[in-house]
C-alpha cells in the first residue's frame, strides 16, 4: 500500500534511471520520453552541462537566505532581462509555475490599489480564459479556466472571470471598471494546446492600453525554446510588451526553480515603474532563487543558447508535421501547437475506449506499453513534448510508434 496520498491516477510503470532522450523502468525497459516531467528536461535526462553545474553548486553552496546577496540569482536575472525577455524589467525567483502565478495575480492586485477606480476603490479582477491552466495554488485554480480543477475548493476567490479564448469580442464586453489584468498562455498546454492567433494577442495588448490593464503571459510550459523563440509569444506577435511574465517548467531542465518578471514601464505620473510596486515587503519566498536552483538554470539557459536549440525546434515541429500529413490518418483531426508543444488531435469516434477512460489518457497508456512516453492535454489531444535537443532519429523513432499504435487501436469500419 502507498503512503503517497493518491492525487494522481499514475500509469502503470516505474522510472528509475534517464539519459537524453531516453528512461528506464524498475524491470529494465526503456522508453522515449516525449513527456519530458511536462516540459520540465527540455535538455533530456542527466545533460552532462545541467548535472555537472548541480554537483559544482551543491559542493560550493547550495542554500542561503534571500536575506543576504546571491550572485547567481543576481546572473540569472540578467541574463533572463537581457538575452531572453529583452526589456527593461526586474525578476523574482520562485519555486514552480503556480507561485510565479501568484506572483503576478499579487502584482495585479497591488497595481489595482495603485491605479484605482476612479472612486478611489482597488481594482482587482484578473481576466483569463476558458481551457487555460495556471496552476494549482489557491491562486492557480481560481485563475484556471477550467471546473474540474475547482470542484471541492470553493468558496472560490473574488476577482477572476474566464473568456472564450481567442474572442477578442468577447474579452472587451468582460471589462469591466473592477478589471485590473488579462492573463493568458500564449499557447493554452494542459487545456488542449491551442494556440493564440496573432490577431487576438495584438488585440488583447490594445485592450490592455486602452483600458489602463495589466498583460500578464504565463509561459510556464512555452518559455525558454518549447515554442523555438525563447519568449514563446515572439513566435506570435514579437512586437508585444508584456507588463509581467511567469515561467517555471523548461527553465530548470529537472531542477524545480520558477520565476516571474515585471516591466520597468511607469505606472503613474511620477515615473514609478510597475517594478517597482513589489517592493520590500511585498512578497517573499524561503528556497525561491537560491544558489543551487540559480546555478541549474544558468546552465540550462546557456545550452539553449549556445546550441541554438531554437534552430533544431523548428526543424523537429517541421519534421513531425510532415510526417503526421503523410499519414493521412482519419484518427487523426489536426496537429495544433508550436515547436515542440505539439498536441494531436485525435477523432475518438475512430477508437473503442474502455468504459471510464478519457480516450487520449487510453491512447497514452498503449503508446506507453509500445515503449513512448507522452502525456495527455485534454480528453482528446496527445500532446508530443520532447527535450529541444531531440535527435532526428529519437523523433522517427517515436513517431512510428504513435503511427503503429494509432492504427492498430482504429477500430474497423462494419
Ligand atoms: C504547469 C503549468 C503551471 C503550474 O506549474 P507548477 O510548477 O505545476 O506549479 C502553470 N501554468 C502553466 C501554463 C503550466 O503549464
């Protein structure tokens, strides 16, 4: 029996050891892991560059308070301000997706108290979409667009309300003279990867002028390379200026570190800068940035860089989606995503799906047992998330197991 408290329906298979693209079971099979902990080992299992930067850190220290001054984090925020988010802005270190969420929603809040209504009463109502995903803190689900992540936790938070993604019409009737933000993944990855459209993104960031609103982009699954550009909506609409950004996932390659960033935009007559608001005092976090979780993601970031992993990204989603086309599948209704977030989605009138399963969670189980690691996004969607140094060889290799799999579980036409 499991002391583990059972949040998770698990697949049925043990790992113990990873390298590259590759792990192994408690019985010694081997897997290609297109699942990668979600995003996380964007570099593959155990990177020589990633490991040995952990072991250095961990001999020389791995721990101290933020408190006192820590020179990676001081490095990494640097090198995410000028080599990655390319404008003016601060960073604060966090642990995983949801708290750097949080992070924001706080930062809408305090810029809700700092720009009010013009009663002189907070604004404080965070706008965000429907199959959107941010996370699993209090904070997390509220701003999460989706029920099931909800059900049991409420009385839900004040101040959040979820749009029809995409729905740029929609959006504008929503705001309201309480509405401080617009959250939004640029690309929606838990709720079915589905991908903003040029048009609704630049619409969104006009709403955000127009209406004095804070532009929030979660890219805790996209950022750092998942979608090629290492900012994921630059592979969108580059010209775009967020005021904020959480990242967590891809950033660490395995090690867990998340992080969130404001603009150094005004926020008011004076000059004082959005940044600014969350001053000292305002948030705080014991592990969030400390020596050994900076040092990880220094090196991880380094790698994408250096490699021009972004270069070999584009050529993988490339490959994928020709090679999907090829098959001219009737499982198969369309591949969405961008880079390597790539979602399949699937007919699933085509498949004979055992009672109380979601067919994709179904289709992901026999993929697994064909030797393939891959999570589902949604009921219907197979979503393929590789590291971004994937080989061409580890992708055909994976993808003939998804065409073998698909077409053996099709069921014959009468
Ligand atoms: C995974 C994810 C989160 C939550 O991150 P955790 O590290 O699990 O807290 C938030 N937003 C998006 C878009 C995610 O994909």
């Amino acid at each position: 029996m499991s002391h583990v408290l059972s949040t998770y329906a698990r697949f049925p298979v043990t790992l113990v050891r990873g390298e590259g693209t590759r792990v192994w079971d408690d019985a010694g099979k081997s897997y290609l892991d297109f699942c990668t902990g979600i995003a996380v080992c964007a570099l593959g299992h155990c990177p020589p560059r990633l490991v040995n930067a952990i072991r250095e850190q961990a001999g020389t220290l791995m721990h101290v308070s933020n408190l006192y001054g820590i020179p990676q984090q001081e490095e990494l925020a640097r090198v995410i301000v000028e080599d990655h988010v390319k404008l003016p802005g601060k960073v604060f270190f966090a642990n995983s997706g949801a708290e750097s969420n949080d992070g924001l929603i706080k930062t809408a809040r305090k810029f809700g108290h700092t720009r009010p209504q013009p009663d002189g009463s907070p604004r404080y109502e965070v706008l965000s979409f429907t199959k959107s995903f941010h996370g699993r803190t209090l904070g997390g689900i509220n701003a999460t667009g989706q029920d099931k992540v909800k059900e049991g936790f409420d009385p839900l938070l004040p101040g959040f309300r979820h749009l029809p993604f995409n729905d740029l019409a929609a959006l504008e009737a929503a705001i309201s003279p309480i509405t401080a933000a617009i959250l939004l993944e640029p690309v929606q990855g838990e709720g079915g990867v589905n991908v903003a459209t040029p048009e609704f993104l630049r619409g969104v960031a006009a709403l955000c002028k127009k209406h004095d609103l804070l532009l929030l982009l979660d890219e805790v699954q996209v950022g750092f390379g998942r979608c090629g550009p290492t900012m994921a909506w630059r592979a969108i609409a580059p010209e775009l200026e967020p005021d904020g950004i959480s990242w967590a996932k891809g950033m660490g390659g395995g090690f867990p570190i998340g992080a969130f960033w404001l603009s150094d935009r005004p926020v008011d007559a004076s000059g004082k800068t959005l940044s600014s608001l969350m001053g000292p005092g305002s948030h705080g976090t014991t592990y969030g940035g400390n020596p050994l979780a900076c040092a990880a993601s220094l090196a991880v970031l380094a790698e994408v860089t250096e490699k021009n992993l972004e270069a070999n990204v584009l050529r993988q989603e490339q490959r994928i989606r020709e090679t999907i086309a090829s098959w001219q599948s009737p499982a198969i209704t369309e591949v969405r995503g961008l880079g390597l977030l790539l979602g399949i989605g699937l007919d699933v009138t085509k498949f004979a799906v055992p009672e109380g399963k979601l067919p994709a969670a179904f289709i992901c189980g026999k993929l697994l047992e064909a030797g393939l690691l891959v999570p589902p996004a949604g009921p219907e969607t197979i979503r393929l998330l590789p590291p971004l140094n994937v080989s061409d060889a580890e992708v055909d290799e994976a993808l003939l197991i998804v065409h073998a799999t698909l077409s053996s579980l099709i069921t014959p036409l009468r």
